[in-house]
C-alpha cells in the first residue's frame, strides 16, 4: 500500500470517528479529537481556539438540533507528520417550523500525527 492510500485510509477512519462522535451528541467527545491547539474556523468568520473553545462551539450546534453529520472525502494527502483533506460535508437541522432542512458545503481540515500514531485536527475550516 502506498503512503497516499495508507493516508486516505487514515483520514477516512478519522472522518468517520468525527462523524459518529458529533451524531451521538457529545460535545466533550468531538473536541477530544482535535490537537490541543487546534483552531476551527467556521463559516460565520469566528476562530475558535483550543480544546474549551471548540468544545463550546460545538456544544452549541448539537444544542440547535444540528444532526446527520457526513463528510465525504474527495483527496488526502500528507507530507511527513502533517496531512491534508478536502471533501464534502453534509448535516441536517431544524429549519423555519422546526422541519429539518439539509445543509452541505466543502471541508478542508489539516490533521498533524501525533506520537501515538493518531491523526487529529489542528486546523479545521468550511463553507
């Protein structure tokens, strides 16, 4: 397998860990994945700093009743301990009348490996 599949395979795994973590509702379990210094930058142009912050911020998404979280990888790739991944996100949320409505967007996240071989979020941002 070649570093670039491995990676995909890596960030897949990561994607997917994310996902479960937000669809079960537990703030404290998403923020556990990002690098203890990571940022998130939002679409509403807020930067979201550290473990608390993005806790706190995801807290709040999961409190509006943002639910089905998806992302689908388009590429990863990585350079030694730094990696990159595009793809495409999708969730859905209470609308106007409380009827859910979809939203989607394109996603980019940098993970950085970390020394017990895990790959987290260090910066996180999409549209």
């Amino acid at each position: 397998m070649s570093l670039s599949e491995n990676i995909r395979d890596e960030i897949q795994r990561a994607n997917e860990g994310w996902n479960s973590a937000f669809n079960s509702g537990d703030a404290d379990a998403v923020a556990a994945l990002y690098a203890t210094d990571a940022i998130v930058l939002p679409s509403t142009h807020a930067i979201v700093r550290g473990m608390r912050e993005i806790r706190d911020f995801w807290r709040g998404l999961i409190s509006a009743g943002v639910q089905d979280h998806r992302i689908e990888m388009i590429d990863a790739h990585s350079i030694g301990d730094i990696s990159y991944a595009i793809g495409k996100w999708s969730a859905s949320a209470p609308g106007e009348g409380g009827d859910a409505q979809s939203y989607e967007g394109t996603i980019v996240m940098i993970f950085r490996r970390h020394d017990d071989g895990s790959w987290r979020p260090c910066l996180h941002t999409w549209n």
